[in-house]
C-alpha cells in the first residue's frame, strides 16, 4: 500500500481475490479461467441474447442495454496510517480488493448495469434479493445476512426554483443508497451522480477524527450520519418556503398560492413515505444482534436515532402547517371576498332611495306640481345628496365603512 494518492493498477496484478480464482472443469481436469470481459465489452458482445432480464421482471432488450449508462466504481482501501483511491469503469479493477487485509470501502455510482451487478455480488457471496433490491425501488430497511448487513436508504434533494417570483415553487428530489458492509468491507450504490460521501472521503483522506481507526460498522455509521444530517437542510428549506408561503398567504392571497400549498402537502407526504420507515430501521440496527456492529457504534447508531426523531417530528409539525395554510388561505379569500360584497352592498343601498327619487319624478303625469316649480330641479338634487350624507354618517358611525 501506498501513501494518500491515487495509483493504477493492471489487470495482471498478481492477488487471490475471486477475479483471480481459476474454475475446475466438469471432467475433473483443471481448466484456465479466460480473460474477464469489462462491462463495455460484454454488453457490445452480446448480440446474439434475446434479451437481458431485470429485477422487476421485465426484459431489456441488448440495444438498450448497451446504451445505458456505465457503473463507475470508486475504490478506497486504508488503514490507521495508510490511505489509497482508485477510480475505474471497470468491475474487474474492483475485484482484487477481496482478499486484502485492509479495509475496503467501494462505492458504485449508477448502479444499472446487471453484468458489473452479478460480477461483484459473487465475489463478495452477495445473495441474489440483494441484488434485485439495489435495482429497485425500496422503502428504507436493514437486513441482517450474517456474514454482511444490507441497509436500504433515502438520501434527499432540495432544488430551488429557477424563477424566484413563484412563490412556494421548489422540488425535492430523491436517490435510493443502498450499503452493504462485511467485516472488513463496505460497498455502497448509489443512482444519482450527486457526490454526498465526499465528506466522508474527505475525512479518509486527511484522518481526520477516528474514522480510519474505527471498521467497517463505523463507516456505515458515518454514512447513515451524513444522508440523515441532509434532511435537516431539507428541513431549514422548507421552512423558509412555509414562512414565505405565510406572508403571501396572510398579505396577498393571490390565486397562484393554492397550487404552491397542494405541492408542500404532497412533498410532506413524500417526505413522510421516505423518513418513516428509517426509523424504524436504525432501532433495528441498533438492536441487532450480531457481531459486524460493534459496541461502540451501537452508542452512535443511538444519536442517529435521535436525529431522525427529530427530522420526524419537524416533518409532522410541517404538515400541519400546510393543513392550517390552506385554511388560513380559504379563510383569507373569505373576507377578500366578504368585503368586496360589502362595498358593492353599501354602494347599492346608498343608490336605491336615489333611483326612487329619480324614477318618482320621472313619471310623465300631467299634475306634478314640482314639475312646474322654478327650483324644482336643484331642490331635489339637493335632497338626494342629503339622502347621501345621512346614509354614510350613518354607515360610518355604524363603523361599516
């Protein structure tokens, strides 16, 4: 092993990892295990398959398989006061950490590929649900396999909106992080290519903290820590909309706000769906009785839990914020409504004594002695305004205007 840095290695490195073990033959006679084919290759050299099955049951077709996109594959192995990262497309490269003493944390980004899948589940006697699991979409779990412990997560995304002036427009976005960590190895997968764990290779890199004295358990640990530290960003994101979302409510009720208030209703439901069932999966984690979880990482495993109460908590008083938003929005166009009646009441009722005045001496009789009068006309302007003044006193003092 080297110091910190990244090195190349050769696809002939001398090693007993399972890239290397040779396979005896059906007639007892030794055989030599042919080169292994990368992921590239064997997609491209493939053709003649009829199809390529997935884990949802359905079949992709050779073409599409090979215009997914490759797996890319982050290897760091390390020590207490050794330290050294490789970055590689190809599954192979991954292989030869097998069976090395050190500690071997390998984190697959935009896991789809079935052939890079298959390769690295049988070298490291990953049980074939395990795999199916990685490909599809799971609620958050942990599942004890003896010799390794499968974690199910979900990691969050806040994206802001691009046009600032829509009000509550946001969306939160979310990638499956499934860990598998064993005695001396850790294999993490994840879909989107969004760094998370950079802060955790960060750490490895400059040793700081006890992270590269600690196993495999501690990394996991840490990794849990980091995705359930990001809700909290999440959370401090959808306060500001809520508070922003509040003034807009109580100042200017605007039609545009009801469809912002439906979306943080669902995006609470959402965030409900995903959080939940973590919770229950640490407790499982930390009850869990086996020997891959030591007790010292079972005391952190406690103040995740802790932490994702909290995160709990804070989505439950969000969703009932949203509840009283939107009553607090109907009740907002109630009264916008209430006084715009109001004022077309007042002016209605200030014009009806005056469309009786108007209409009585509008009648076309021939005995309508102030018909004749010389101040006939300004006398009845003058007490049609009368009529007006007494009526907003009164509607003032009233304290209806």
């Amino acid at each position: 092993m080297q110091e910190p840095g990244k090195e190349e290695y050769s696809s002939d490195r001398q090693s007993n990892s399972c890239a290397d073990t040779p396979k005896p033959s059906t007639d007892g006679s030794p055989s030599v295990t042919p080169p292994i084919q990368s992921e590239k290759e064997q997609d491209i050299l493939a053709p003649d398959l009829d199809s390529v099955p997935v884990s949802n049951g359905l079949a992709l077709s050779p073409e599409v398989q090979q215009t997914r996109e490759l797996p890319r594959f982050t290897v760091i192995e390390y020590d207490e006061n050794q330290f050294l990262e490789k970055e590689t497309n190809e599954v192979e490269d991954c292989l030869i950490f097998r069976d090395r003493p050190h500690m071997t944390w390998i984190n697959v980004d935009c896991p789809r590929q079935a052939y890079s899948l298959e390769k690295l589940g049988a070298c490291y006697g990953l049980h074939p649900l395990v795999l199916e699991d990685i490909l599809t979409d799971q609620r958050p779990k942990v599942e004890d396999y003896e010799d390794y412990i499968f974690i199910v997560l979900k990691m969050l995304y806040y994206e802001e909106a691009e046009d600032d002036d829509e009000i509550g427009d946001f969306n939160i976005d979310m990638d499956q992080v499934s860990i598998i960590f064993g005695n001396n190895f850790i294999i993490s997968f994840k879909e989107k290519d969004v760094d998370i764990f950079r802060p955790l290779r960060e750490r490895l890199r400059t040793s700081r903290g006890r992270i590269r004295k600690q196993g495999a358990d501690y990394l996991a640990y840490s990794m849990i820590d980091s995705i359930v530290d990001h809700y909290f960003v999440i959370m401090e994101k959808l306060g500001d909309r809520f508070e922003e979302l509040e003034d807009s409510v109580v100042s200017n009720p605007e039609p545009g706000i009801l469809p912002a208030i439906y979306n943080l209703k669902r995006d609470m439901l959402f965030l409900r769906k995903s959080v939940w069932p973590l919770r229950e999966a640490i407790s499982r984690m930390q009850r869990m009785d086996s020997q891959l979880i030591s007790e010292t990482t079972r005391i952190y495993l406690r103040d995740v839990y802790d932490h994702t109460i909290q995160v709990i908590e804070n989505i439950e008083t969000f969703r009932d914020m949203s509840a009283s938003l939107l009553e607090t929005y109907l009740s907002s166009l109630s009264n916008k409504l209430n006084e715009v009646i109001k004022l077309l009441t007042i002016i209605s009722t200030i014009f009806i004594p005056l469309t009786f005045l108007s209409g009585l001496y509008g009648m076309n009789f021939t005995h309508m002695p102030e018909l004749e009068h010389p101040y006939g006309y300004p006398a009845v302007l003058v007490f049609m305004l009368l009529v007006v003044a007494v009526m907003l006193a009164y509607f003032y003092r009233k304290k209806w205007i």
